[in-house]
C-alpha cells in the first residue's frame, strides 16, 4: 500500500488536514502535543500517517523521537512526505523542511491558514517559493477545508519530487579508505539523540546558523510582508499585552476557569434532572410490566439504576469537554504554558507539563500520554505519577452527586454554590497534584539541563465543526467504556445481592428477631424485610468484609461494596449506589431522593449527612481507582514499581484526608 507521512512542528494544522482527507477524528488542538503517537488512516489507496509535532530533526523529547524515527523510515524507503506548515510561522517551519530536505525522499509542502496571509496583507510568491525549494507547494486553510481539493489532486497524481538539497554540503567528508566523499548528515542526526544534553547540541550550531542563513534569503525573496512586518501580530500581541502578563494573566486563567465550572452547574442541571427522573420512571415502568419477577428485578433494581447513574452526567461531561475545547482551538492553553513557566518552576516543573496536567482534567490516560512532549526526564517522571490526582472526567459524576447531598442548587448573588464547590475540589485537586509533584522532583534525579522553548500560535476563532467532534468523542468514550463496566458490574451487583448464601427461613428468622416486639408476621414484600435480604446476601457479606476498615471513615457496608467496585473505574461508584439503594428500597424515586433517604442504622440519622459525604468526597479526591491509568504509567515508565507505590501512596492519602474529615466534622 502507498503511503504518506504528515509531518510538521506544532500548531500546524496536520490533525485537521489528517481528519479531512481521512475522514477520522482525531483530537485536534491549537497547542503542542495534541498527537502524541502517529495516527493512521485511509485516502482512497494512500495510507495517511499523522506524526508528532516536532521542532527539529534534532529530537529531545519522546514524541519527537517517534516522529524523527518515522521520518527515517520514510527516507530509507523513498517514501513521500507531505510538510505541513504555518503561514504565520513559516520561518521555523522552514527550518525543519530544509533538515528533512537534505534526507533526499519525495516531499510536497502545504502552507496552511491562508487565510491569516490574506487578513494581514502577506503576499508570497509561490513560483518562485516552488523554484527555491524544489517541489510543490499549496496555500490551503485545514479550518474550512479551502484548498483540500489541490492536496487532494496532488496525493492522487503523486506529486511528490525529491526536493532542492539545502546544507548537506556541510556533511560531506572523504572516505580515508576509498577517497569517496560521503554524507553523513543521517549519522549526525541519530548521534545527536544519545547526547543531546551532554553537549551534543553543539554538533548542530554550525547546522543551525548555515540555515537560517538560507531561510532568511529565501523569504526575503519569496514573501513579501507588509510595511511593519509584525503588523500581522498587532491583534495578538494586543490580546497577550494582557493574558501573558505574570499576575493579571494567572487570575484571568482562574477565574475562566471558575466560570467554565459554574457553567457546568447551572446549565447542566435541568437536562439532569430530566434524565434523572426519566430513568426513575424507567425502572417504575419495568417493575410493573415485565415477568417473570427476576427480570424485572434485574433490569428495574440493577441495570437500569446503575446505567442512569453514569448517563445522568453526560450533560456536566459533555459542557465541561465544550468549554476545554474553545481554550485549545483559541491557542489561549498556549498562552496557560507561557503565563504558568514561572509558577511551575517553584514545583520542580516548568511550562510545558501545563498541558499533560490541564489535560487531565478529560482523562489521566492521554494526560499521562502526553507527558512525552516533556524534554526533563525527571519532569516526565513527576507529570506522570502526580497526574491522576487531577480532577479527571471520571470524577465528576461521585462530585456531582455528593455535593448535590451536602450543598443546596442555590445561588449567592450569581454565584453557584454547588458550582463553588465544585470549583473548590478541581483546585484541591490541582494543589495536591503539584505538592506531589514538587515532592517526586526533590527525590528524582536528573543529569538533565532545564531546556524548555514554545512557539505561542496566533489566536484564531476555534473550529466549531472539530470541537463539536472532540466533544461527542469524548462524551461517546465515556459512556461507551463506562457504560460498560457499569452493565457488567450491576448485572454482577444484581446477582450477589439478589442471592444468599442462607434460605429464606434463615432471614425470617432474623426479621422475626429483630421486629418480634413489633410484629408477629413476616411481610416478605416491606423495606425492612428486603433491606435485612441484602444485609444477608453475598452482597452483603462482601460489605461486612471490609466494614471494620471503612467504619472510621464513617461508611456502612453498602459503601463499602461500592467502594469495592469503583476501583474498576471511579465513576462505577454513582451505579453501585443507585443499585444497592435500588434494591433494598420500596421507593421509586431518584438516585439522589434514594441517597438523601438513607438511615445510618447506628444514630439514626442520614446515612449521608455532611461528614460522611465530604469524607467521601475527599478519599475519591485522592484515591488512584482507575485500573488503566494503572496500566498506562506501566508502560510508560515501562516498570510496574511506579504504578504499585502510587497505588498505595494515594489510597494512603486519601484514607487519611477522609478520617480526618469524618473525625473533625462528625
């Protein structure tokens, strides 16, 4: 099969073009390290390969060691190479071309956002930009796919040529043996990797200089810039005069942030409570028109209850995933890396695990993913293992439903108190992640010099199109891959608390015991009678098991169970409870009517008063209970050492946070 590679630095629009000339759907972002692994797809017999953003064949990070190696290969083999490049940032992106030029493979080069020439009076002489590089070149825009059709048109009839040699004359050294001259720029390039940090860096000075030299003539002769050359930035820098400023631009990021959480609340609210009360009527409707009475039970008291437990979220996911996306197509999460430099350094971090860290905010695993576009090994180290106690997606649904329990859907003025709270546990979550982070960086050794550099891209109006995909993506992931844990998990919940290891008898025995001063008669069909079937069944018994533990912390058995459950994946938590509550009530009321309902069988009062959910609340701020994040700092760091200590180093701390928090507020 033919195949193409797109390759560029970041910022360049390659997703976008990846995505119109595959149709997939990659995740797209106006920030480095977007694709953090090559991406594959299909146009017509082409295969299309999407690689790492990279700033140079010089490869310091290892998602560009991903991208130099496939380049590489491509090389070797002959095969073509569509370079993608920024219109605003052509200078750098010419830097990279002419190093993977002198690797002599086919190549074709797309400019890509025309439309920024075009608003800011940037002319550039294609034919002879052709000439001067020696292969194709099409102006197209990756936003509304103007000029794909030419891209198209040139992948189809292989336009590639082998292009214009720039500094190879640089590598040409005579074989002592032979007396050949030979090249050995593809040598320099993998030598360079081993000893970047040691000193190799100065191996390519010499590179870099001849080719800025080269680039700087050839703009010179190709593009013509307005009157003030920067004049195109002018709207930018205006904008950034206010959102890179050291202390006004740190608040600003905090208080988008607060009104992208309260958001989340007031305007997620209404559509959960519909979905709520939809499923509540759901599993009233199956109940009474379903038989046999097992199946009933079975879909009424288990799996409806515990797949409403997770849906009634997708509104807070899918809102919450809307507003992350506008920050990445604006280029304004750049801005967060710039502005966020200094302050991470007192962490033992700098900019760049800014976007590892927000992006944790969806989910640990990309988050931990793209922690490859760190230089620092140590600062890789830390993003990793300090990462899943950000506040992830999986989350929400055990904040939601917990708050929702402490705190009224009240407003203070036009403040949101749920809303707050919310807000308030994203930052807990934040500070803890960077204290763990400063902690894991005193303990971490490195040989590694600090080296961090970002291209800020301009600021753009987002792509509505990409964000509305990113958005039901991400919503469709969550629900697909916890949609189906949670069906096993209740239909496996359902079970080991619908059967006992004891008879019938043996539990109206214990009913007759415990109500015989008020009644003579076994009512099989009461709460209290169904209640002490669960407290006896399998179900039960495996809540009783860890009781004893948990009861500090101020949770019962069925907590418990839940609790048991969750570190499958945190947000199976909501499911497990709406379940068990299902099946040991007569009410047919909401997941959260069920919950606030709940006695505490010790002093009477509500199973979920203030400490026992803001202990809750505090141990899933910390708790590591999601198996594949487990899996994926496994292969990251390609050890099971890290993984297993931070298990236990945040179930440590979120045991201690929720013992402490019961203690204090019961």
């Amino acid at each position: 099969m033919k195949k193409i590679a797109l390759v560029g630095m970041p910022n360049t629009g390659k997703s976008s073009l990846f995505n119109l000339l595959t149709g997939l759907n990659q995740k797209i972002a106006n920030y480095p390290g977007a694709t953090v692994d090559k991406k594959m797809g299909l146009f017509e017999d082409t295969q299309i390969v999407d690689l790492p953003g990279l700033k140079n064949l010089c490869a310091t990070t290892l998602d560009e060691q991903i991208s130099q190696q496939e380049i590489l290969n491509f090389t070797a083999q002959a095969a073509p190479i569509l370079f993608v490049a920024n219109a605003m940032h052509l200078e750098n992106s010419l830097l990279l071309y002419t190093q993977i030029a002198d690797l002599q493979t086919p190549m074709a080069m797309v400019i890509n956002f025309k439309d920024d020439l075009t608003k800011n009076n940037i002319t550039i002489n294609l034919p002879q930009l052709k000439e001067r590089l020696g292969c194709e070149v099409i102006l197209m825009n990756s936003q509304n796919g103007d000029g794909l059709a030419d891209v198209k048109a040139l992948i189809t009839q292989q336009g590639f040529v082998f292009p214009n040699s720039f500094c190879r004359s640089t590598y040409e050294v005579e074989n002592e043996t032979s007396g050949v001259f030979e090249n050995t720029y593809r040598q320099t390039l993998q030598q360079v990797n081993s000893n970047y940090f040691e000193g190799g860096y100065e191996q390519f000075e010499t590179d870099f200089i001849n080719r800025q030299k080269v680039i700087s003539q050839l703009l010179n002769d190709a593009v013509i810039y307005p009157a003030e050359k920067d004049a195109f930035l002018n709207t930018t820098q205006k904008i950034d005069r206010f959102a890179l400023h050291p202390i006004a631009g740190l608040f600003f990021f905090l208080a988008i942030m607060f009104l992208v959480f309260q958001a989340v609340f007031t305007a997620a609210s209404y559509p959960m409570e519909w979905i709520d009360a939809a499923f509540a009527a759901l599993g009233a409707f199956l109940a009474n028109n379903i038989s046999p009475a097992w199946l009933a039970s079975l879909l009424s008291d288990g799996i409806v209850p515990g797949v409403g437990g997770v849906l009634i979220f997708i509104p807070q996911i899918a809102i919450l995933f809307f507003f992350l996306g506008v920050l990445e197509h604006t280029g304004y999460l750049a801005r967060v890396s710039y502005i966020s430099d200094n302050f991470l350094q007192k962490f033992g971090l700098s900019g760049s695990s800014i976007i590892p860290l927000m992006s944790g905010l969806a989910c640990a695993i990309p988050a931990i993913m793209s922690a490859r576009t760190i230089e620092q090994e140590r600062e890789r180290m830390a993003v990793i293992l300090a990462t899943p106690l950000m506040t992830c997606s999986a989350r929400l649904p055990v904040y939601a439903i917990l708050v929702a329990l402490i705190f009224p859907n009240e407003s203070v003025g036009w403040i949101n108190i749920q809303g707050l709270a919310f807000f308030s546990l994203y930052l807990l979550g934040t500070i803890a992640t960077l204290a763990v982070a400063w902690l894991l960086s005193k303990f971490i050794k490195s040989n590694q010099a600090p080296f961090w550099t970002l291209e800020l891209p301009v600021y753009r109006f987002p792509n509505w199109r990409n964000i509305g995909f990113n958005v039901y993506n991400k919503t469709k992931s969550f629900v697909l891959e916890a949609g189906k844990i949670i069906f096993l998990i209740s239909i496996l919940l359902w079970l080991l608390a619908s059967f006992s290891p004891h008879s019938s008898a043996y539990i109206q025995d214990k009913y007759q015991a415990k109500y015989a001063a008020a009644t003579t008669t076994v009512d099989v069909e009461s709460g209290a009678y169904k209640s002490l079937e669960l407290e006896y069944s399998y179900a039960g018994y495996l809540g009783k098991t860890i009781e004893p533990f948990i009861k500090p912390l101020g949770y019962d058995w069925k907590i418990g169970i839940a609790l048991i459950t969750s570190f499958a994946a945190r947000e199976v938590f909501v499911g497990t409870l709406s379940t068990i509550y299902s099946i040991g009530s007569e009410e047919e009321t909401t997941i959260i009517g069920r919950l606030q309902n709940e006695t505490n069988a010790d002093t009477g009062g509500k199973r979920f008063d203030v400490a026992t959910s803001v202990s809750l609340l505090l141990f899933y701020v910390f708790a590591l209970q999601c198996m594949s994040t487990l899996a994926i700092v496994k292969k990251e760091t390609d050890s099971w050492k890290y993984p297993v200590l931070q298990f236990i180093f945040m179930f440590v701390l979120a045991y201690v946070a929720a013992l402490l928090a019961y203690v204090f507020l019961g």
